[in-house]
C-alpha cells in the first residue's frame, strides 16, 4: 500500500467524506470498500435475499456519491450511510410485496458468486451450522421490520443503542423495548428448534 | 411484587449489562427461583451469540466493476447535458436541424445493411436468459452498450433482451429460462454478416432507451 493510501484508510469516515466533499474521489473508494460488505450483511438479514440486498447497497453509495454535500457532520457518517441503506431496505421490503419475484438462482445464473466469510473459525461449517443459519434467517424474516431492523443492527451489525435510535429516529428507550420483544419473538419462533448451545 | 412480565422487560438490560444494580439484584433472585425465566434469559443469550456469531456476507467480486460502471455512465450523461445545454441556448434551431440531420445519416448509412421491421402486436415479446453473456467476459450490460442478440425463433415468436441498466439486478431478475439459444455480442463491430444467419433465427438490437430501440430483422427471414 503506497504511503499516501495508507494515510487515507487511517482517517475516519468523517475526514473521508469531508475529503471527499472536496472532489477526492479516492476518499470515496475506501469509504466503499469500507462499507460495501457491512451494508450488504445489514441488508441481505433484513431482506433474506442477497441479489435484493446488493441492489440496496449498490443504490445506498450511489446516492452518497451523488449527494455527498447532504451529509453534514452533525451526525455520525455510519449513521446516515445505514439510514440511506435502511430505507432503500424498508422501500424493498414493500415493493415485494406488490411484485413477483424472480429468483436469480431459478435460472441457474452463478456468475455472481458470494463470499460468506465463516466466522466460526475454528469449527467445521456442517450441515447442522448451515441449517441452523436458514432457520435462523427464516425466523428473522418472519419478524415485523420495526422489530427486524433492530435485531439485524445491534446483535448482527453490532451498532450501539444510540445509534440505533439515530438511524431509526427512535428513541433509546423504544430502540431497548424493541430489542428485547425482537429477541423474545425470535425466541418463541425457535423455541422448538435445538440450536447449538454457547 | 414484580412478575414474571415485569421481569422480562429487563432481559435485554441484563443480558447486556447494563441494567442497574437494584434491578440487576432483583432480577438474579428472580431467576434463582423461576425456572421458566431462567430458561427464557437463557435462550436469550443463545440466539444474542448466534445472530452475532452469523457467517458474514460479502459483495459478488462484480460490485465495484458495476457501480464505478453507473458512476462513470452518470458522469458522461451530465457531461452531454451540459454540452447541448449551453448550444441549446444559443440557437435551439440550429441544434434541431444538426440532431436531425445527424440522425438522417446515422440512418442512411445503416439501411442498405438493415432492414428495418416495426414491431407488430402480434410478435410476443419474451426475455431471455443471458447466461452466456454472464459466462462470459462480459457480465454487465454497461448503459449505451448495444446488444445483439441472436436468437433461435419459434412460430415467429421473438425474444428480446429488455433491461434497465441503472439496475443491474432488477435486469437479471427479469430473465426467465427458456430453450432459446443466444449469442451476444458486445460490440457493434462484431456483429455477424446478417445473410449468413441461419434460417429461422433472427438479430436484434437493442438500445437502453425506448426512443432509440430497432428491431432489426434480416428481410429474407420468415418469422
């Protein structure tokens, strides 16, 4: 990595998208590169689809490129990066419901191929683990999106409450009472199912 | 006395300790003596670390080739625009009759090669699969790019590639699975002599935006 590339991945997303406010498109690279794969794991758990969900994403940093003078440094830029990416979502999941989906996979089309990255490093990726990760998506998909959207982002994305409730501009007490339903929702959907103990 | 219910609500504090002491006191003894919410704080906890624990997706190795694709196709259209703009202003006549004479020859030097077909009711348009395009090299269909397209026809059925570019997945969402074998070309200069297309097969060209479409038929053809 040449030293001036080195000096930009060290900045912050603020100082990037300033940069890039300045007609640095290089800053606008990392910022992508950043942010692709995170906004598209928020994305495919929110929606259950991965050619939906990189559509949104695809949309979300177009829009940051062409609007980059609408962020202003009052908020956190993950913030209004994951508001962009969380209503293109919403405004999916409502489009589906109006259309017919064609599944990609129905055509036998694998020219895209998706990396899954297994966390589980040190254990086999099995059958059970597998399944286990369907089920668990199917049950997150079954849930309302007010309580979806806060599961996806704090115990998938990992955000904090705080900007959970900027994102959704909700407060932090609804953003914790959301939370906690979600989880019980999930609970009582998998309440039949052995999932792998921690 | 707090239930069972009133207890539930402080899980998630719990769970992520953040809950105050007082509470955080209360709920433990709770818990020592409620089996039912033991083990829902339990399952709790279970599905907090495996939604944590989730394989993490990533974007297909195609992402960055097709957005900075859409950025450079935004750029090059705000470019046009500001170069007929300020013409326009200038002397709006002049630019009509330049376009318009432009387009006469454009269509002049392609009619000898070309027949030209309109389309007629009667011709059901279907879309077709492009996995050989995806297989290929070629596996965006960049905006303003032309795709020729040869297909096999059935009972004088076409079937055309109809897409949207600014989307590439909602594009690929649109094909369909059909028996028709296809050919694609990526640029004009391949395309293929039309009078040594075999019979009963058909070339189209397609251009993103409707105004510019051409169904484009080799005269000889029955379909």
């Amino acid at each position: 990595m040449s030293k001036y590339a080195k000096l930009q991945s060290d900045l912050s997303d603020e100082e990037l998208i300033q940069r890039f406010q300045n007609d640095d498109y290089s800053a606008y690279e990392i910022i992508v590169s950043r942010y692709k794969d995170q906004l598209l794991n928020f994305a495919y758990r929110f929606l259950g689809n991965v050619e939906e969900a990189e559509d949104i994403v695809q949309e979300t940093l177009l829009r940051l490129y062409r609007n980059k003078h609408a962020y202003r440094q009052i908020a956190k830029f993950s913030t209004w990066i994951y508001t962009i990416a969380g209503n293109l979502a919403k405004t999916e999941l409502r489009k589906r419901k109006r259309r017919k989906v064609v599944s990609i996979s129905d055509i036998g089309f694998d020219d895209k191929e998706y990396e899954i990255e297994d966390q589980l490093a040190t254990t086999d990726k099995d059958a059970n683990t597998a399944l286990t990760e369907k089920i668990i998506q199917k049950a997150i998909d079954e849930l309302p999106p007010r309580f979806k959207q806060v599961i996806v982002l704090r115990d998938i994305q990992e955000l904090s409450y705080e900007e959970i409730g900027s994102i959704l501009h909700i407060p932090l007490g609804t953003v914790k009472s959301r939370v906690n339903r979600a989880r019980l929702k999930l609970q009582s959907k998998l309440k039949d199912i052995k999932l792998p103990a921690f | 006395m707090k239930e069972c219910d009133d207890y539930n609500k402080l899980f998630s504090d719990y769970l992520e300790k953040t809950l105050d002491e007082k509470n955080r006191q209360s709920l433990q003894k709770h818990l020592a003596s409620c089996a039912a919410c033991k083990a829902k704080i339990d399952d709790l906890r279970n599905i907090k670390h495996i939604l944590s624990d989730l394989p993490r997706i990533k974007t297909s190795r195609y992402f960055d080739q097709v957005l900075y694709s859409r950025i450079r196709q935004e750029k090059r259209a705000k470019q046009t625009q500001r170069w007929i703009f300020p013409f326009f202003e200038l002397n709006w006549k002049t630019t009509v009759y330049a376009v318009a004479a432009v387009a006469l020859v454009f269509l002049g030097a392609f009619w000898q090669r070309l027949s030209y077909t309109s389309m007629n009711n009667q011709l059901r348009i279907n879309q077709i699969a492009v996995e050989q395009v995806l297989q290929g090299e070629m596996n965006y269909i960049d905006p303003g790019y032309m795709i020729f397209v040869r297909v096999d026809s059935a009972k004088s059925t076409y079937r055309i590639i109809n897409y949207t570019t600014l989307d590439y997945a909602e594009t690929m969402k649109a094909f369909q699975n059909t028996r028709a074998t296809s050919t694609v070309y990526s640029d004009e200069s391949e395309l293929p002599n039309l009078k040594e297309a075999p019979q009963n097969e058909g070339v189209l060209v397609l251009k993103e935006k409707q105004s510019e479409r051409q169904q484009i038929k080799n005269a000889e053809y029955n379909f």
